[in-house]
C-alpha cells in the first residue's frame, strides 16, 4: 500500500532542506532563566487593560495603525515610519521575505541570534557568516570587510546573543554608509538593558531597520509584539508582505499601557541591572569565565560538563540555556538575568551543581 505522504506535494527545495525548529519550551515551570525574558511580570497597568477586555473586543478584526501611531511617537519617529509584528520573529521573517532573493547574500557575525539563519534557510538567497574572536566582541572590520556587492542585508543584534556583546553607534552607522546597497537590520530587542540605540537614524539613513520587542523588559513575550522602524520606503515595502492582522487585538490593546508606565520598566531594568552585578561577581568567585553583557544575560564557559550541569540546574528548579553548540560556544550555557531574589537562588544552585560535577573546586 502506498503511503499517503509519499503523494504529497513537494516544497520548494530549500523548504526540504530545512529541520524543523523547535525551542526546547517544554516542562518549564520553574525559574525560568532560559529564553531571556522578563522573570517578573509586565507592568500592573497592562494587567489592569487585560482585565477590562470583552468578548465584543474579540469578535473584531485587530486594527494596528491607531497603535502604530502611539508606538511611533514614543520611538519619535513618523507613524508611516512604524510597523507593528507579531514579535520581532516575524518582523525578521517579513523582511527576509521582501528583500533576499536568489543569489543575495545575508551577511552574520555570529555566534547570534538563530533565527535568523532559519529564516534565511527559507529564502533562495546565501547566508555569509563572520566568526567573533575568542572575546565574542563584535567583529567590526572582518564584517565590514566581508562586505560584496551581493550583500543585500546585514543582520546585528545589538546587544547581541548569545555573547551580550555590543557593537558601537558609529560602528552601526559606518557600516549603513559602507553598503548602501544592503539593509542593515539592528536587532535592538534588549536595548532597554544597554540604552544605547540607533532609533534616531532611521530617517536619515535609507537603509537602516531598527527592530524592537516587547518580549524581553516589557515582560509581554506571550503575546507576541514587536516593530520595525525604518525610512519611508524600506517600511512600505515591507506592509506588502505583512499580514495586516498579525499582531493580535489583545497585544494591540495592552501595549499603550505598557509604553505609558515608564516606572515600571525603569525598575525592573535597575533591578536586572543590579541583579547581573551581583551574579558576575558570585560566576567570577566560582572562578567561571564569562563575557561582558549590556543585556538581561551572561553566557557562561561551564565546560564539557555543559549538559549535567544545565540538568542539574534544572532538578534544581532553575532553567538555563545550554549554547554550547553556538559557533565559538563550545561549553557554554547562557543565564537570563530576573530579580536579585531570584538571582540569589540561582547562584545557589550552581554552586551546588559545580560542587557535584567539580569536586574539590573552591567555594563561592
Ligand atoms: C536578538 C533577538 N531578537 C529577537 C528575539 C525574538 O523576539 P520576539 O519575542 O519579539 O519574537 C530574540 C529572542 O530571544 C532575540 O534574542
């Protein structure tokens, strides 16, 4: 008997040459320090908007554009100049989509964030990587050197992750002068951990894209909102592609009440900031190496003990991400950085897991 899938039409073939992704979201009720997200809560005002949403307010198509203009003038840049998505995931999809075409090269320095080679992998276009060097710091010259005439867009997340590393402003800038003929997406989406921003350009600079999230400090990862902010132009081209209803009338209705209660974000980004000072120095008194970080995270050398220790922290009720298959990771884990609380218990329980898998090393 045949097999029904055997009948199935076939994907283009750079679709069937493409795995399956799935981010290990399973089991995750404990403390999560594994996806960088907010470990709190969003602000108390957004819970205030969600409890007032009716079954009426569902039965309606989501309109972004009202929101887009809010959004806009908090970035400080015109509404036509904003696009709302369904999280930066999507925002990176959709630009993919209107810009990379066969024989376009999508330049990375890497180790960075994965989805972007997976997006790419879904285009007809090449991706073109640059290794950090041993200090993950952003690679500067090789990337600019990397630079071709087929280099359509340059991908940087700026802090960038795994590392936390952090390309400068002029850095950013000097390389939208060097490719005019490339898009120059800066991934800004923990750029309230590192304040500083290349926002202010994206007028001024045609081919720049800044991308936002309200996943990470917001503390709204649930429900899946992010942005593009770019020239005129680069913006319109990408609505083409862009459902027009893909951020949700939920997400639409809470994000005002997010962008207004500037308190709280300013808090809870003190706290992580605090927070990430005391956890380096109890890594640097385990005698760990780590890399400087201007985001709510560290990545952490563990060494070849990389999955019994990731296992360990999490029979321990603390969920870190094991990123030792990152180009240049080898042994590493990443830790999201939550409250000081939270933090405590977690410098706590690797310790103890050190303790296990290294017996005889000194004590914190
Ligand atoms: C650099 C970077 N960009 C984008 C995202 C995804 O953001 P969103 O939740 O808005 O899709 C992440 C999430 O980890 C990230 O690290």
């Amino acid at each position: 008997m045949s097999n029904p899938n055997d009948l199935c039409p076939k994907p283009r073939s750079r679709v069937s040459a493409m795995k399956e992704y799935h981010p290990p979201l399973g089991n995750r009720d404990a403390l999560r320090l594994d996806f960088n997200e907010n470990t709190l809560a969003c602000s108390p005002m957004v819970r205030e908007v969600l409890s007032r949403i009716s079954t009426g307010d569902l039965t309606r198509y989501p309109e972004r554009e009202p929101v887009e203009a809010i959004v806009a003038s908090h970035l400080g840049v015109s509404p036509q100049q904003v696009v709302l998505t369904n999280g930066v995931d999507e925002a990176i999809h959709v630009l993919f989509e209107t810009f990379l075409d066969a024989g376009d090269e999508l330049l990375l320095p890497v180790p960075t964030y994965t989805m972007y080679e997976v997006y790419a992998s879904a285009t007809d276009a090449g991706v073109v990587t640059v290794q950090a060097e041993g200090d993950l710091q952003f690679p500067f010259d090789r990337l600019l050197a990397a630079v071709t005439p087929r280099t359509k867009l340059i991908a940087i997340a700026n802090p960038n992750s795994p590392s936390g590393s952090v390309a400068k402003r002029e850095q950013l800038l000097e390389i939208a002068r060097c490719a005019p003929h490339a898009v120059v997406l800066v991934d800004e989406a923990y750029f309230h951990f590192h304040g500083e921003t290349v926002m202010d350009q994206v007028g001024s600079t045609p081919n720049l894209v800044v991308a936002r999230t309200f996943s990470k400090a917001y503390g709204l990862a649930g429900l899946r909102v992010g942005l593009l902010a770019g020239s005129l132009q680069l913006i319109s081209w990408v609505r083409r592609v862009l459902s027009p209803y893909s951020v949700n009338s939920i997400a639409l209705a809470c994000l005002p009440a997010a962008l207004e209660d500037d308190a709280y974000l300013d808090w809870y980004v003190g706290e992580v900031l605090q927070a990430r000072r005391e956890f380096e120095a109890a890594l640097d008194a385990a005698g760990l190496r780590r890399w400087p970080s201007s985001a709510n995270f560290v990545l952490v050398d563990v060494g070849e003990c990389h999955r019994e220790f990731t296992e360990r922290m999490r029979n321990a009720g603390v969920l870190v991400r094991d990123r030792s298959s990152d180009p240049g990771c080898g042994g590493c884990v990443r830790i999201t950085i939550g409250t000081r609380e939270q933090m405590r218990h977690a410098a706590a329980a690797l310790e103890s897991a050190l303790a296990d898998l290294r017996p005889g090393r000194k004590k914190i």
